[in-house]
C-alpha cells in the first residue's frame, strides 16, 4: 500500500509525470513551530543540480495546504506537495509497449492490467521519493525535541569504497562533493568513476550509510514490528534499493559469537557497549547505541545502450534504447531520502513509545 507507521502514519500520493508529488502525515503531534525552511532545505539536497544528476530540473518547492496554522502544527493531517513542472513524456509514449530491463514496466503493466501510470515510471520512479523527504524532514523536527541526530553519507560507489571516517567527517564533509562522501580523497575517484561510466552510457550502484545519534533505549515493537525491520521495510521503498544492513550485517555470519558479542560496561551512570556489531537494535529494540544501517542500490537501470526486450503487446522480441533524463548513479542524491525514511520510522516509534508526546509544549 502507500501508507507507512501505525501512529505517525505517511501517505505519499503522486507519479513521476502527473500534477504533483507529496504525502499526507497523519498523526502529527499538535503544537510543533515548524520550520517550512528546513523542509527545503532538505527537499533542495535532493535535487538534481550537477553534471552527476539527471537534466531534469524541477524546482520542487514545498506547499503545505493543510495541518499547519500560525506557524504551529494542529494535530490535523498536513499535506504537502511538490508541483511537477519539468515533465517530458514524449519519448514514454513512443515506448509504451517495450519492457525496460531492470525496471517494473512488466510486473506494473501485468499487476494493473495496462492502467498503470508508464510515463517516467509513474508511480515506481524516485521521483516519489520527494514526498518521502518532506516527510522525512518533518520527523526531523520532532526527534529533535529528543537530541536525535540523523546522519547519512556514502561509503561505496561502483566498488569504489571509503576508509575510516569519524562523525564528524561525515557531518562537515558529506555536502562537501557531489558524490556525497566523507572521505574527501575518495570521493574524487568516486566522481571520476561516475562521469567515465556515465561516457560509456552504463549506470553505476553503490551503499550508503545511515546513522541515528542519541536515539533512546526501548524504541521497537517485538515481535512483528520490531525496529529494524520496520526501518528495512521503509529503505526497500526507495526506489534501487536492493539490500539493507543492520551493524555486522552479513560479516557476522562468519565471525564466532566471541567475536561477534557487544560487551557491556558503564560509562557516566549509563550502560552502553564496547562495540556496536548489533547496529544499535538487539531484539528487535534500540538498545542506546547510535543505529547504524548500510543501504545497498543498485545501478539505474535506464541506460542509453542498446539492450534486447520483449513488446508486451505485439509479444516479440525486439531491442530498446531508453533516452531521456536520468541519474548514472542514484547514490548521491539518495543520501537525504536514507535519512528520510530513518526519521520517519524513528518518529513512529517515538511516538509510539511515548517518548513524544501528542502535544508539544
């Protein structure tokens, strides 16, 4: 469905090409002084701007129309909406027929019988994802009144892979350069790699990194909601996303429980661990530790090569070359929707969990 969260519950609406883009926010606690520049700002980190992005340019200001009075939230639903300005579904319409590889033009067209939205993918395009940031930054302000800080930044671009960074690097170098990465050496190689495969008319993938800061023990309903799978669910919505990585992740299966345990001290009255192999959620529950999750995408699928298909109304093979306006690489511009989503199901379960309270005063 197009609802995520059980008490601060997000609707996103809208496709690709059509009116609009946005998402409703049920559940808003009353009282928030909302900060509309910060919703920009975090919708403007989005957007494409480089030589790295897609040519497409939309200016994608927020409007709220609902929710929102004096400057306060209500408690009422709040509806924001990016207007899409820039579209071009010329060349959509001369392939409406061929299956692009990689892309959910078969399972779409199968799914809704044809009905489906096919221009710049619709529904399935990241062009979503705009919505899921205004959401996204809304939750932000409200995990602040909890000290909750939400970090994201790249750690890998077509196997191109960072060294060791500190928070802080992550926190003044990340909107340093265009691949959105807080190794400043690597991210030149990243960059390069980019533009000589973009040349070459392929796409590349990569991981990202999300981390949540100061976020407080008890967050997650076992066993069906628990918290790192909710986070898992809300990733694999962005479009690309392929994997999702909690701590150790994959690398624990191979290391002995010895190795592998989180050992317990206490520092300053508080218990907390000597290593973070758990990725701050043990039980399905955040454990006080930050949250650290890598984000595996995989490369845009819209390639300007030459690639065989299948057209699914005369049902022959043929060949297909998607022109238009797309990304060589989702990584960069999805840094902000990975915090996005972070926040979104943090603040759920803030809610849920009493920690923010329904009214702020």
């Amino acid at each position: 469905m197009n609802s995520i969260g059980k008490e601060f519950v997000v609707t996103s609406f809208g496709e690709s090409h059509g009116k609009c883009i946005g998402v409703v926010v049920d559940g808003c606690p009353a009282g928030l002084e909302l900060d509309v520049e910060k919703i920009q700002k975090e919708l403007d980190r989005r957007k494409a701007g480089d030589d790295l992005t897609s040519s497409r340019k939309e200016e994608d200001k927020v409007e709220i129309i609902s929710g929102i009075f004096n400057g306060f939230t209500t408690g009422a639903p709040i509806t924001m909406l990016a207007w899409n300005k820039d579209v071009e579904p010329s060349e959509y319409e001369k392939r409406r027929f061929l299956l692009r590889p990689g892309h959910a033009d078969y399972t779409a067209y199968m799914k809704y019988g044809g009905f489906e939205d096919y221009r710049g993918g619709g529904r399935f395009s990241a062009r979503i994802t705009a919505g899921f940031v205004m959401a996204g930054a809304l939750a932000k302000q409200l995990l602040n009144l909890l000290n909750i800080e939400i970090l994201a930044h790249t750690i890998e671009i077509g196997g191109i892979k960072i060294s060791d960074v500190t928070i802080d690097d992550v926190r003044n170098n990340t909107e340093k350069n265009e691949a959105r990465c807080a190794d400043l050496k690597v991210a030149e190689k990243m960059i390069e790699r980019i533009r000589q495969v973009r040349d070459e008319k392929d796409s590349l993938g990569g991981i990202i990194e999300g981390i949540a800061l100061n976020v407080p023990v008890g967050l997650g309903e076992p066993v069906f909601d628990n918290l790192d799978g909710e986070l898992a669910k809300a990733l694999f919505a962005i479009p690309a996303v392929k994997a999702v990585e909690f701590g150790s992740g994959f690398r624990s299966s191979r290391t002995k429980g010895s190795e592998n345990n989180d050992i317990f001290f206490m520092e300053n009255g508080k218990i907390k661990t000597k290593t973070n192999n758990s990725g701050g959620i043990l039980g399905g529950i955040s454990n006080g530790m930050p949250i650290v999750v890598k984000v595996g995408f995989k490369p845009i699928s819209s390639i300007p090569k030459k690639q065989k298909t299948v057209d699914v109304k005369d049902m022959v093979e043929t060949e297909i070359e998607t022109i238009g306006r797309f990304d060589p690489c989702p990584v960069p511009r999805a840094v902000p929707i990975v915090e996005s989503m972070m926040g979104i199901v943090l603040c759920d379960f803030g809610i849920r969990t009493g920690f923010i309270s329904r009214v702020i005063k």
